[in-house]
C-alpha cells in the first residue's frame, strides 16, 4: 500500500469515526486513539463498564462495515 493509500484510508476512518454518535465517538476515541484502559474509560465519561464495552462494540461495528463497503464497491 502507497502512502497516498495509506493517508486516504486513515482520513475516511477519521470521517467516519467523526460521524458517530457522541458517545461511540468518545468511547472509540478514548479506547483506540488514546489507549485508555475500560476502567479509565468509566471514570473519565461517568459510564459503567458494560455502557463502555457496549458503544465501543458499535462503534467498531459500524466504522468496519462503513470501511469495507468503501473499500468493497468505491463508493
């Protein structure tokens, strides 16, 4: 993968990570962006662990299945 490739995949993630709602968008930020533990996660949005784990899960799900339609048909 060229470079060019490689900044245009990472700017559409950054779109679609954008184009979450607020919560995913936090939680996603926090835990793969940032790298901050579930438990720091918790206490940083006042969330319980299984709020956490939950938005994390769809915000992963969706940002993936955006990803690979992209990537699938070009659109």
């Amino acid at each position: 993968m060229r470079g060019t490739e490689i900044h245009e995949n990472m700017q559409q993630l950054n779109e679609m990570i954008a184009a979450l709602p607020e919560k995913q968008r936090q939680v996603i930020h926090l835990r793969d962006i940032e790298g901050y533990s579930y438990n720091e996660i918790c206490d940083i949005l006042e969330l319980d662990m299984n709020q956490v784990k939950v938005n994390l899960f769809r915000a992963r799900n969706t940002v993936r299945e955006k990803f690979i339609k992209i990537n699938a048909y070009g659109l």
